[in-house]
C-alpha cells in the first residue's frame, strides 16, 4: 500500500494485528519495574533496544538516547509522510511500568502469558499494550512502503512512572530537537471503551478520549520542634504538629469545579443514557456511581485532592524527634493550582513548612479538529455504532512534557473491553491483563487512524 490510506479495507487480517499480542507479551517479558531510585530502576536500556531492533528489521532509521541516566532508554523513529509541510503526529510509549510483587499474582507479572483470552503481565495495560500496538503499526507501515499523509514520530520513552524526570520531561528540557516539527500527539490513557445501557434497552460503547488531565504534584510536609525526652510533658510534639496538619489536609474536600472536558463528558453519558448528573449535589459523586468502576477516575476529576502517602519521624521509641515529614499525592484540576496552594497554607497551618519534590502541570485541550475527526472516524469504521467522548484523566503521562513545548497531546489507545471488566483496577494493580481482542481491535483502529490523520 504504497498511498495514503487508498484502497484501505477495515477488516483486512493486516501484518499489525497478526504479530501484535506476541510483541506486547515480549515486552511485558523485559521487567522494566521503575522504582523512584535511580539505583534500583532496571530494565529500560535492555528494552529500548529490543524496540530498536525490531524497528530497524523493518527499515527504520532509530535514535537512542538516554535520558540523563544510565540505562534510561529512549528510541524515536520517523516515518515521512505524504505532505512534509503538514506538522509532524507522534505516538508515544513508555516502557517503564510500576513494581509488582509475584507473590500477589496468579501468574508471574512479567511472564507476558497469554491465555484464556488476554496477555498477562505488569504493563499489560499501562502502557505496554499501546507500545505493542505502535510498534506494530510502524513495523507494518515501513515493510509495506505505506506512505501516511503527514510525517510520524514514533517515541518510545523512559521513566513516565516516575514523572518523567529522567524520561520526557528530561528530553523535552535537553533534546528538544528531538520534537522539531511535531505539533500534535497521542498516548495513554484514553480511547478505550465504556458500556454504558440506554433507555430502549441496548447499549453505547463510548470511546474516551482523554483531553484534559490535572496537575500532579508530590509535596513534602515538614514540622519542627525542640526535641527531648520521651518521658517529660513537651507543648510542642514535631510528630504531633505534623499528624494534626496531616489528617486535616487528608480529611478536607476541596469545592467542585467542572471543567469542559468533564462537563461535555457528563452530557453525552446523560445523553445516551437518560441518566441525570448535578453537578450542584453534594450526592455527586454518588450519581457517578451509576456509570459503574469508571467513577473512579470521572469522581476523581470534579475537585483537586490531596493524599497523604508516607510518614516518617523519630528514631527511638523514648526520643521525641525533632522533626517529622510527610508526602502528599496532590492532583490538582486545571486553573486551580494558585488557590489549591492557598488552602493547603490554610490547613496545615503556620508551624508546617511544605516543598514540591515533583510539581507538573495540568494540561486540557479541546475536543475538535481534525486529529478528533480522524480518531473519531477511526473508531466508527470498525465499531459503527460507537461514540467518542472527551474526558479528563485523574492521573498524569508523559503529555505534559510535551504540552510545554506548544505539542497538542490527547489520550487515544484504542481498546474494545468486555462490559464486565474492570479496567481501571488493571492500572497498578493485581493480574494486569489485556483482552487479545482488544489488543488487535485496537491495532485496527490505530492503523485506519494514522492512515487518515
């Protein structure tokens, strides 16, 4: 197919989707567990050299960079497209993935088995499936000399699961070359399915695309105070100081704010659905509660929050330390960040000192033109009777990065999920799996998409 998308048949049994699960299963194999500690982070050189490889079997030119640290593996690749003076599209991957313990499993996390239906493993579904899929698309793409209508950038990248401090946002402050010419994107977490029932009775798969996601930051909380004797009456306790600020900021619930991407979301699944959401109820959340375990995610997105995660003070059961520290997981909705700060100020109050360890931005676009057009286009050609919704994700990727280099970034891994599954327990957690019908449903749309953007 050497034109751009001419003569494309949607249910074609195309080269992509007959290799797909066995690549997404030999990356799951690469433990690529990325710790927060240089020292013990492992596995990403190993793999972004098996991309490499596999790019470079199919006739790609790769650049591999390290990210400001040894073994933080990145590869890009380019495949010219049809109009050079269109503004390249880039598909980005992260091949880091969270620790997973063996013992919790009921298969081994990186044993990338495929069985009974889906590939198991840790990435599975964050994000070794979208990887899988990209770097098949590629592959197919530089054998079959297909010429899509734009330039594509793909980018598969170190340490997202760590901020991306050692991955993309290192690379984006360092090698901004790297992206010259690239003014849109796409990666996780969006274009995935959501069944949701309509008053006749049937059903709507909407498929979310992500085009907002809040701000990420992890905060450190710090008390200090004389320190002591276990044994005397001490008016200032560090550990106490901190533990009352702790469980005020942990207990508070930040005011409400839709912002478009989440309002237009709740009116399409009232639109499909008959359900009704206020967004003025303090029983919010509780409406959510119908749309099922994306409530979670969609909940998570109507307020910032703020998650006390670790605590540490003292050093001896009969010392009163003098200083005690926490970190909080705060995520913070767009145009909130200035006056989320100010009532964190208000809640631990004068005798706390607070610092970012990690401070990333949000990021919204708007769910329009033709990027949109062609993902929505793409899904309807293999699920006529599917719909694209925008929406904003609770937690963050490797778009941030981007977004502060003018990129348009949006979330569109394409997946058809089983209604019953659920899939946002798969992120982080126990017996990580994908559905094989997905992976290559998802390799399909991926394929007519880049085909047509």
């Amino acid at each position: 197919m050497s034109a751009t998308g001419e003569g494309f048949d949607p249910n074609r049994n195309s080269r992509a989707v007959s290799e797909v699960v066995e690549l997404v299963s030999t990356l799951i194999r690469f433990d690529t567990s990325n710790t927060g500690d240089l020292a013990t982070t492992k596995g990403e050189r190993e793999c972004a050299q098996w991309v490499a490889d596999q790019l470079h079997q199919a006739g790609y030119v790769t650049e591999y960079v390290e990210s400001g640290a040894d073994g933080r593996g990145n590869v890009f690749a380019r495949l010219e497209g049809a109009d050079p003076s269109r503004g390249a599209l880039m598909i980005h991957g992260h091949l880091d993935v969270v620790p997973a313990e063996a013992s919790d499993w009921s298969v081994h996390p990186f044993s990338g088995a495929v069985r009974d239906g889906y590939v198991w493993g840790r990435g599975a579904i964050d994000m070794k499936d979208m990887v899988g899929m990209a770097l098949a698309v590629a592959r197919q793409f530089k054998l079959e000399g297909t010429v899509p209508p734009r330039d594509l950038v793909f980018a598969f990248l170190a340490d997202e699961e760590n901020g991306g401090k050692w991955g993309s946002q290192w690379l984006v402050d360092n090698r901004p070359d790297l992206f010259d010419g690239i003014t849109e994107a796409v990666g996780e977490v969006g274009g995935f399915s959501l069944t949701v029932p309509r008053p006749d009775g049937t059903e709507r798969r909407l498929y979310l695309v992500e085009t907002a996601e809040k701000g990420l930051g992890w905060m450190r909380l710090r008390a200090k105070a004389r320190a002591g004797h276990g044994s005397f009456l001490h008016e200032d306790n560090a550990v106490t100081i901190l533990a009352d600020a702790v469980a005020r900021l942990g207990k508070h619930t930040f005011p409400l704010v839709l912002s478009d991407s989440v309002a237009a979301f709740l009116a399409a699944v009232a639109e499909e659905t008959g359900l009704e959401f206020d967004p003025a109820s303090p029983d919010i959340e509780g409406q959510l509660a119908k749309l099922g375990t994306i409530s979670r995610i969609i909940g998570a997105t109507l307020r910032d929050t703020a998650n006390p995660t670790m605590l540490q003070a003292g050093y001896k059961a009969n010392v009163i330390p003098q200083t005690a520290e926490a970190v909080v997981d705060c995520r913070v909705v767009p145009g909130r960040q200035a006056e989320f700060e100010r009532e964190v100020d208000e809640l631990i109050g004068p005798d706390v000192e607070r610092e970012w360890i990690t401070k990333l931005d949000s990021y919204e676009t708007t769910f329009d033109g033709d990027l949109v057009e062609a993902m929505n286009n793409a899904v309807l050609a293999h699920d006529p009777r599917g719909r694209t919704v925008p929406y904003m994700l609770s937690g963050g990727t490797d778009a941030k990065a981007f977004a502060r280099l003018g990129i348009r970034c949006f979330g569109f891994a394409p997946l058809q999920l089983p209604p019953e599954l659920d899939f946002t327990a798969l992120f982080h957690g126990v017996d990580e799996r994908v559905p094989v019908e997905a992976l290559e449903f998802g390799t399909r749309v991926l394929e007519h998409f880049l085909l047509h953007s």
